[in-house]
C-alpha cells in the first residue's frame, strides 16, 4: 500500500437484479463500514455495520459488480476514522440520519479539502464521480465473483445482461481488480472513543434527569435556556428542549422524554 492512505470507497452497481441507485460502503484496512438498512441482513438495527472486506466483496455480495476506488495519501486517515467512531456512539440511524452515501460522504469531508465538497444527498454514483473528479483516486477496479465469462454462454440470466451493460456504460474502462486489492489489506484499527469527561461540580446539585426541573438545569448548563429552573414546562422550555434535539438529531417535539433525557446526561455529563 505505498500510495494509498488505508482507506477506500466501495460502490456497489445496482441493487436487486442490476436495478437501483446502489449502495456505497467505507473501506478502513481489512474491514468495510457500511450504513446499512437492517431489513436486508435482518440486523437489530438501522445503522454502521462491519465487515471482513474479503467476506463482503467477494462472498456476501458477489452477484453485482463492487467498484474501489482507493483513496490517495493526501486524505487524512484519523479525520476519517474519528467520524465513524462519532457516528456509530451517537446512535446514527438509516434514514433518519442519512443513508449509505451521504454517511460515506460525510466522513470523507473530515479528510478532506475543498477537492471534495458534495452538497445534501448524495447518490452512490455521484459520490464515485465526485471522487474520481477530485484526484484523491489512487487506482480503480472492480471486484465481481460471479461475473459471466460470456453473455452467450446458455443459462446467463437477463439480469447479469443489464448489470454488465451497465458496468461498460457507466464505469468506462474500469479493470479487474489485482492481486494486492483491498481485500488482501492489513487491519487497520479504529481510534479509541474518547473517556468520558469528569462530570462537572454542578453535578452535585442538579436535580433528577427525568424531572422537569432536571431538563431545565442541564439545559441551562448547555447555555441553550435562560429561563428559572421552576419545573414548568413553558414556551422557553419548550423552544429550548427543540433546540437540544435539533443538534442532537433526534425527534423535535419540545417533549423531553426518555431518548431526549438520556441525550441531555450525555452531553452535560451529569
């Protein structure tokens, strides 16, 4: 690996059948971070998973075409990887917080200068423009287990005609992987989560978090409300609570329940 960084986007040709916008996928050493919909692996959640690349791209996806690009030098590896630490202790959720690509593109932005700016949702297939655009490209290839030798050869299903021709028409030029690809790549680990910070003196004194009056107090220590601490949930309450979920990408309702409650301990630390 003397010119990449140890990290790679995968784009995956199509969904079911060669249709579809496809999934995009993060590369980090010997592993493959992907914001996934649960449904499809019948995981707990909508959320990062990982994988072993060599399982992912070459066993557990190997009916449609996996696009590498490997990412040059210049993007800055702890950047990157510290989002997806970031990411995966908030809790990040598909949909709600994004999906596959847009994640992808938003820790690559971590890593990276003006060269890679994408702007609101971003398709799997303008994520791979934009990076082949960038010159933070170091090679490309594609991994495909289970492509045809032959597309006259008898029993080749319909499906793999459109996913070839869409391989030829929209990757141009695009190679077989080689031999030394991502996923013959060393493990590379992620950088610790951050200990928790001493909580603060006010911890002493503050009043139950699922009180009223606990929701005033901490949101006062996050300077986010100026109001008295009086266990009336007003109008200032209420914008201040809104404000609270806002930035930390929840539902926003004003209610501080139980999610929002737990967010407000988190953030103050008490």
């Amino acid at each position: 690996m003397a010119v990449n960084s140890g990290l790679a986007v995968v784009t995956m040709l199509g969904n079911a059948g060669g249709i579809g916008p496809g999934h995009t996928a993060l590369v980090v050493g010997s592993d493959t971070y992907s914001f996934e919909d649960w449904a499809f692996w019948q995981a707990p959640s909508d959320a990062w998973m990982f994988f072993n690349t060599r399982q992912y791209l070459l066993q557990m996806n190997r009916t449609r075409p996996a696009i590498v690009q490997e990412l040059t030098r210049s993007v800055q590896f702890k950047p990157i990887a510290t989002y997806l630490v970031e990411s995966i202790q908030a809790g990040d959720q598909y949909a709600a917080d994004g999906v596959c690509s847009s994640q992808v593109a938003a820790a690559l932005v971590r890593g990276t200068g003006p060269e890679f700016r994408p702007r609101g949702i971003v398709t799997p297939r303008e994520v791979y423009l934009m990076l082949q655009r960038s010159g933070l490209v170091s090679r490309s290839y594609y991994y495909w287990p289970d492509e045809p030798s032959s597309l006259t050869l008898p029993g080749v299903p319909p499906p793999k005609w459109v996913i070839t021709e869409r391989l030829r028409r929209e990757y141009p030029g695009i190679v077989r992987a080689p031999d030394d690809g991502v996923v013959s790549w060393s493990k590379i680990s992620l950088p610790a989560p951050e200990a928790p910070a001493a909580p603060p003196p006010e911890a002493a004194q503050a009043p139950r978090a699922e009180w009223l009056t606990g929701v005033q107090y901490r949101l006062r220590y996050l300077k986010l409300y100026t109001g008295p601490v009086s266990g009336v949930h007003d109008v200032a309450s209420r914008d201040a609570v809104k404000a609270f979920q806002r930035a930390q990408r929840i539902a926003v309702d004003g209610i501080p329940g139980p999610i929002t409650q737990g967010k407000l301990v988190a953030a103050c630390g008490f």
